[in-house]
C-alpha cells in the first residue's frame, strides 16, 4: 500500500483528487490541512489521514513525509 501526500484536502481540486485515490486506487491518503473548513467534505476527510499545518511550513512537512512514511505527493 502506498501512502500519498495531497494538499488542501479540505478544498475543492484536493478533496477531488483524494476522492479518486480513495475510490480507484490501494493507497492510502494524508492530508494536509492549513484550517478547517465547515464545508469541506466530512466523508473523505474521515478516511484519510490529516496533518494540520501550512506545506510552506518545513516542519510539518518533515513530520508528514516521516510520520506516515509518503511515497507520493
């Protein structure tokens, strides 16, 4: 199982794409998330993994890539 890193999961292209990866593929998927977003779409939200944080940030993109071990962003 790959695990695969998307930003802005909580916006519409990130929720999108993490949709189809959830759907088609064996993966699975981590988030980052810089705020939350009331309507943001709770159902994949729920499936996947979230780091909440700025991808601009260093920091938390070191704890996302080494905590959930990424493959693919």
């Amino acid at each position: 199982m790959r695990n695969v890193l998307v930003d802005g999961l909580n916006c519409f292209a990130g929720s999108a794409l993490a949709k189809r990866l959830l759907d088609t593929t064996d993966c699975r998927v981590v988030g980052i998330v810089r705020d939350q977003n009331f309507k943001s779409r709770r159902e994949i939200l729920d499936q996947c993994a979230i780091v909440y944080g700025d991808i601009r940030d260093f920091d938390v993109c070191r704890y996302a890539m080494s905590h959930y071990e990424i493959d693919t962003i």
